[in-house]
C-alpha cells in the first residue's frame, strides 16, 4: 500500500470553494482505499489530505482522471501552496476495505 | 467528525513490535470511522497514525476500552516520542462509513 499526507493552504477566504471541488472529484478513484478530506482547525485556509492507495501507481494513475484533471484546474488558482508532506506504507487498520 | 493525525516514533529497532500490539487493538472502537497505521518510509523507527471519530468524546472514551488501555501499557516502554500532532475535522472523503 502507498499513503499520502500533507496539508493544502488556501489563497484567503477559499478553503470552502476548494473542499467543495474535492469533494467533488474523487469519489471514483481505482486503486483508492481510502481519501479523508479534513479541516485544519487552527488555520481557517488548511485542510489536510490523507489518503491509502493500493500502490503508487494507482496514486499517479489518478491524476490523469478526467475528474481529478478537472478538479485540480479548477482548485489550482485558489490554493496558496503545499506543506507537511508525508508519503507512508500504510500496513492496516480499521475501515480500510478488506481485499 | 473529529480527525486527528500524528507521528510515533519508536526506541530504536522497535517499530514492528509496536505496530503488532497497535494492530491488535483497533478493531473494535465504538465511533471510530477510520484508523489507518502507516510506516514512515525515510525514517525506519517512525509511524503515523491518522483516526476519524465520529466525536471528539468517542475518542475519549476509546482510551478507556480495556483492549486500548492494554495496547498502551505495552506499547508505551517502546515509545520514543510523538510529534507533528494535529487536530482536525474531516469534512468527508472516500471509504469513510456513510451512516
């Protein structure tokens, strides 16, 4: 398994109109076992993105999407930038689907 | 929903064996969402955990479950550390239990 953290600053005032893009797009993601949107509760512009991939190439796969091609697009000139990036090796847990 | 994300890091050498008392005491966490174990790839004694609640207070009371409360008697000798804690609330995502 492949898993991604990291946290995503909004331009001020944006944080709702891009949960709401992502929100959007990545409910059909193969390969994606699990993608927990998050807001940062001491930053009103962050949120934070977990996500569990069965492999990497799933991950980098899904940037190619129509959907996600789409989303980032649209979300790109409303972000102000990337920080606290982790990628891991997710090895279990509870609501990972089984399989 | 109550979300958090946070780094472990291990007495040196004892990362697998933390990871199998952890894994063995998160099945059953009455409000529990998500709970996702994962290895940090450039640091070999590091973990992340990252949880969804359905409430802060579900989380609370977690720390009271006997099998909980076992994993941490065990685990604790063998903890280094944590770090890079962060509170948040998850505004939704994928393989998150509808409900």
């Amino acid at each position: 398994m492949h898993g991604l953290i990291g946290k995503m600053t909004m331009v001020a005032g944006k944080r709702d109109e891009v949960l709401a893009i992502l929100l959007g797009s990545t409910t059909k993601m193969p390969g994606c076992l699990s993608y927990i949107i998050a807001k940062d509760l001491k930053d009103e512009n962050a949120i934070w993105i977990t996500e569990v991939w069965d492999s990497a190439e799933s991950h980098k796969a899904s940037l190619s999407l129509p959907e996600v091609k789409e989303a980032i697009s649209k979300a790109r000139p409303l972000i102000a930038g990337f920080s606290d990036y982790v990628t891991t090796t997710p090895v279990g847990g509870h609501a990972l689907p089984k399989g």
